[in-house]
C-alpha cells in the first residue's frame, strides 16, 4: 500500500502547486516560455493569490514560446472549488494577451449572488433569456451570472481579456 501511494504522489507532483510560484509559472518555466513569462506570471498570481491550487497546463512541444499555453486551474476556497481557465500567448503584432474565465457554482439565487458579491457591476445584457451579464465600470470584466437548481443556485464565469 505504501508503495501505491508514493507512486500516486510521484504521478500527481506535476499537477500539485509548489511553494512559491504557482503551478502554471514552473510548468511554464519547464515548457521554456519566455516571450510571455512575464504576463503568464502577472496573471498566473492574480489568479491564485497565494491561495491552494493545482493546474493542468497544455503547451505546444514544438513552438512553445510562440503558441499559447493554456492552464486549466483548480482554486481552492473555504466552500469549494472553483475552475480558471487561463490562456497567455503572443499575438500577430507580437504581443502579448491573456485570458482567463473562474467559474465556480453558488448555491444561492443569482439575484443574491449580484448583491452580494458583483454589487459594484452594471448590467450590460443577457444571454438565452437567462444568463445575465454583468460588467465593471472601465469594460475590462464581465460577470456571467446563469441560474441552477430552478433558481435555487447559480452558476457564475468571472472573464478578463488584458492586452500587453
């Protein structure tokens, strides 16, 4: 038994955050992503915020410092965790952009939700009648609200596009 575990441990390493940087920064670092590191960083931390996580990180073999790379995190909080994708790559003017999108399920009314969490947001429009979108003052993030559960919870997206 003891051997079962230290090799899921061994399997699951890559994939668990490391002290200090977060996971997608190493995995990056291993991928030798330079053009980008620096925004990758920047967003990378915002995301996790010194916080429990663990990352799947996809990035192309062959031209990894001119493709995105792509991480799909795991953020841990007190009452569950929530998903953040996030992409960083050069774009055709040679810069850089990252994205990413932190969904995470509320068990809550999304009216409830918008008081409580998103009160500072302003409506912007709705999608199929029942996802309300919500943006900040400056457009620079959007808050997808969608309820569940007939009403009785709700599924909320945080998305961010940043230009470099």
């Amino acid at each position: 038994m003891r051997y079962r575990s230290t090799l899921l441990l061994a399997l699951l390493a890559p994939l668990m955050a490391q002290a200090g940087e977060p996971s997608p920064v190493d995995n990056a670092v291993d991928a030798k992503i330079k053009t980008c590191m620096a925004p990758l960083k920047k967003v990378a931390s915002f995301i996790v915020k010194d916080g429990g996580h663990a990352s799947h990180d996809i990035w192309n073999d062959k031209d990894a410092d001119r493709r995105p790379f792509s991480s799909l995190i795991a953020k841990k909080y007190s009452d569950g965790d929530s998903h953040v994708s996030m992409s960083v790559g050069p774009d055709k003017s040679g810069r850089c952009s990252a994205e990413y999108n932190e969904t995470a399920y509320w068990p809550k009314a999304c009216s409830v939700l918008r008081e409580e969490i998103y009160g500072e947001f302003k409506y912007h429009a709705s999608l199929n009648e029942s996802t309300t979108i919500l943006r900040n003052d400056d457009k620079s993030v959007y808050v997808y609200l969608t309820p569940q559960m007939q009403g009785n919870g709700c599924l909320s997206t945080r998305r961010e596009v940043i230009y470099y």
